[in-house]
C-alpha cells in the first residue's frame, strides 16, 4: 500500500481501532487488523455488512452502492467498498475480535 494515506478507523460501540489506507475498503481494514464485521458479498450488493457513519468522510469504489439515496442521506454505509477520505466512526455493534490477517491487505484495483 505505498503511497496510500493512512486515517484511523474506528468502530463503535466496541472501541475497535485500527489503520485504514486510502487504498483499502474500511472493511479490509478491519480484518487485516483482526476485527470482524458482518458481511457477505464484498462487492456492495448483499447490504450484509450496511452501518451508520458516526464521523469521517468515505468515498466508494463503485457509483453507486448498494443504499438507498434516503439511507446515504441518513448516514448508512458499505464498508465492504466504502474507501476511509479522513478519520472515520462507524457504528457496527455486531464487529468482534478475530485473527489478523498473515498477509497485508492489497486494494483489488477496482
């Protein structure tokens, strides 16, 4: 992930908090780091893994997620193709510790 800025996520109400480059999905992010978040389809079409942005600025990888133009508007998210533009907060009650990942976590060049 050279060049990539880095901000900090971090994931409530569990005080989870972990690096998460510019390159790589708030959900990458979090497993790389050994935080589990619900999910399912990785490519913002299942909503598995939808919660609300408390704070922070994400950017997509694709046009459109899988939301609603009401639910942007009321602050849900994607992590699993939500991109971190600044310190974030996300409110994902059902996030839980896990292995970190043994490799570093690389943006599939969407």
């Amino acid at each position: 992930m050279s060049g990539a800025r880095v901000f900090k996520l971090t994931i409530a109400p569990g005080g989870h908090v972990v690096e998460a480059a510019d390159d790589a999905t708030l959900l990458e992010a979090a497993l790389h780091a050994g935080v589990s978040l619900p999910r399912s389809c990785r490519n913002g079409t299942c909503r598995a893994c939808m919660c609300r942005l408390v704070a922070g600025e994400v950017g997509y990888r694709i046009d459109w997620p899988g939301l609603t133009a009401e639910e942007k508007a009321d602050g849900w998210i994607l992590p699993c193709v939500a991109l971190a533009r600044s310190d974030v907060t996300i409110d994902q009650p059902e996030a839980s510790v896990s292995a970190p990942a043994r490799r570093p976590v690389r943006s599939r060049g969407f």
